[in-house]
C-alpha cells in the first residue's frame, strides 16, 4: 500500500527510500510491543506494591497473606508477559 506525505500542503507518495524507512519504523515499533506491554505490567505491580509498603516498614508486623500477597506481586513477572494474560492475586 502505498503511503503518502504532506509538505507545504501538497500531498504526495514516499519515495522508495521514504517505504523502506518508514517500513523499519514500524518493524521496530512492532518488534518492541513486549517490552511495552512488560513496562505496563512491571507499572501496574508497582503501583500495588506501593499500596501496602507502609505495612512492611519495620515498625509494623506483616501478616502472612500480605507476606504472600507481596510476594506474589513481586513475582508476576516470571509468569505474565503483559497485562492481558496476568491473574493478578487478591489483596488480603
């Protein structure tokens, strides 16, 4: 399919050159959705960590479900590859 440009309002298709460019944008743009989707998770599990860090503060006792509920969270990421596919476990 042929892709076009505008350049001082005038409309015209890429180059050769301009195909291959914008062909290698989007093969990289492509190529890096997992790393992506990887920063979203790693984003959303922190954001749930940072809910209960004043619990793990040394003047505090973590129960065990909250032990386990951290811990589960922390690692997510050994078995999730995006947000889509993640069981996020359930905050006690």
């Amino acid at each position: 399919m042929t892709r076009y440009k505008s350049v001082d309002g005038v409309i015209s298709p890429f180059t050769a050159e301009e195909e291959a460019a914008r062909d290698i944008q989007e093969k990289a743009w492509a190529d890096s959705q997992a790393d992506r989707n990887m920063a979203l998770l790693r984003r959303e599990r922190n954001r749930l960590l940072a809910e209960t860090d004043y619990l793990a503060l040394s003047d505090s006792t973590l129960t065990d479900a909250m032990k386990t509920y951290r811990k589960n969270l922390r690692d997510i990421t050994k078995t999730a590859t995006s947000l889509d596919d993640v069981s996020w476990p359930e905050k006690p």
